[in-house]
C-alpha cells in the first residue's frame, strides 16, 4: 500500500466536496462494501461525520451492531465498480472478490480499507440519536489514510440513476475561509 | 423570474451531488445569506435535507427563529459571489445589495429565493435535536424551482481555503439505483 497517515485537521477537505463514498464494514471476519452520497461534515476535529446508511442495506445492521466503518473515497477510474457495488447486497455477494478490490487491514477498525480508494477514513460511531428516525449516523473519524501519489483526484458526484458529474477543473478564490 | 415549479421527487439529484449552496433567511423583513457545504439528503419525498448552520453564523438564530429558509444552489458563474458571501457577516452588512444579487418572494416561506442561482428549494425546520451539539438542523423541502434554460448547471465543491471543483463531465452508467 501506497498510502500514508493524513491529518484529521484536513479530512473536511476530502468530504466536504461531496463525492460518493464507498463504506466498508465487517462482522465475523467478513467485510461488506455500500456506495452512498448522502453524508455531511458535521465538524472539523476531531472530524464528524453524518451519514445516512438504510436500514434496507445488509451494512445497517453491520454498523449498528460493531459501530465501526472505514469511509473509501473512490476516483472516476472506479466507477463502475462503485455503481456495481451499489446494484448488488452484501447479503448473498462477497462484494470485495465479486469487484476485485483489495481488502487491506486497519489499524483502528475491524472494518477493512479499500486499497484501490485514495483516501480511506477509519471511523467509529459517535451519535446514534437520529438512526431510528432517519438511519443516520454520526461517526467520528479516528485515523486518515491518503495516497500522495494522486496529485489530482477526480472524484464523482450522484446526480441519480446511475448519472454522475466527474470533477472537472480546480478554481481558487480569495478567501479567509476554512 | 424564468423559473419553473420543479418536482419534490427529484430534488435529491441536486443536493445529493454535494454543490456549494447558499442559504437565504429573513427576519423582520431583512433578507441575509450564508454560503455553506455542510449539507446531505436525509430523505427521498418528502424530502429532507440535514445542513450545519454554526452558531457563530449570523443566519444561526435567525434560522432558529423562523424555522424558514430557502437553499439556493448556484453554479460556477456565481463562484466569486459565493465566496465573497462566505466571508463577510449579515450582522452589519445587506448581502443582497453588496453582492449584486436579486431577492425573489417566495411562495411558502418568508425568506427570498435568489434570482441568480438555477435552483431554489424553500424549507421549513422540521428537527431541531441535533442543533444544540452539532448545530445540525433538519429541513424539509416544501417547495423546489429550477430554471430550466439552464441544460448543464456547472456546480462548485469546496475542497477548503476557497478552493473548489467545478464540474466536469458527465457520465451515465447502467445501474437501478434511485
């Protein structure tokens, strides 16, 4: 693995542009993998996270059980297979063989990274108040993994039934903004 | 205003992608805007939107207040605007006169839509239990506008420090994903 530690400081950095997102979780041994698109910063660090994993998805109950997951960030080159991954249940799939990625060991969590992601965050969860309502979850980050060989990943970003917008070109404006 | 009722069933495909947007409140007949990321899909239809509006925000207790506001996703055009809208407060100063930008009344809310940006979805507060420890307010999309002259709305994410993606291209992939 090519990856190195990222500083917590600057995960908002990586979610706050909104990409999809592929979760990973674990029970027993046997890693899982979901696409979602519906997650929100909710603070900058120790960083937040909230998200909305369905209680229709084979991860809820994975999640709700272990509180734990790692957030895989996926660029354009995956994108089939992050659209496969959510066309599929981790019920009667092994979704890592049946995709071919790379499970890679954590070093917080039981649940795995995705190798071929180019940033994976190590997440337990923190607040589970809003799940029975809304099946969100607030989860804290507790480790950032990055690959610094990717010096401009292009992540995608759901516009619904299977139609994505892929980052195009980086703009900088002033600004005393975080 | 060249704008068309858009229907709620759809309004996920424009927030789900993660856009930069701009909210809009008014207390007492002032109308004021913030620039915020922090935002995800909670829910299909009705839909529900969950957004961090921080206290230190001036729109915090003006959204408290009135329980209304209008999110209004803008495209790259509005880039400079919307940066400049996130780095002076409505506490001393009228947004809309400073930024050249163009309150519309609304049709169930007292905050304005703003003219300029291609989408506008008017939201009443419809939970408030996460705002006191993560400033997370729950919305509800009463009513949603987009103009539909606008074929291949250009949005912006925020990667932080007032550096953003705009979109690129688009890509459509087989999948039965809403």
């Amino acid at each position: 693995m090519t990856k190195s530690p990222f500083p917590l400081s600057k995960v908002y950095g990586l979610l706050e542009p909104g990409p999809v997102v592929m979760l990973s979780t674990a029970r027993k041994g046997r890693p899982n993998i979901m696409t979602l698109s519906w997650h929100t910063m909710l603070e900058f660090e120790p960083p937040l996270v909230g998200c909305v994993v369905s209680n229709r998805n084979y991860s809820f109950n994975i999640l709700k059980t272990t509180r734990e997951c790692v957030i895989n960030i996926p660029t354009v080159e995956l994108a089939e297979k992050v659209v496969k991954c959510g066309n599929v249940s981790g019920r009667d799939t092994d979704k890592f063989a049946s995709l071919g990625l790379t499970p890679i060991a954590a070093s917080c969590v039981q649940a795995p990274l995705i190798d071929e992601c180019y940033a994976n965050l190590e997440c337990k969860v923190a607040d589970t108040r809003l799940v029975n309502k809304y099946n969100f979850f607030v989860l804290e980050v507790l480790k950032a993994w990055f690959d610094s060989s990717i010096t401009d990943p292009r992540t995608i970003h759901h516009l619904g039934e299977g139609v994505f917008k892929v980052d195009g070109e980086t703009i900088k404006l002033p600004s005393h903004m975080k």
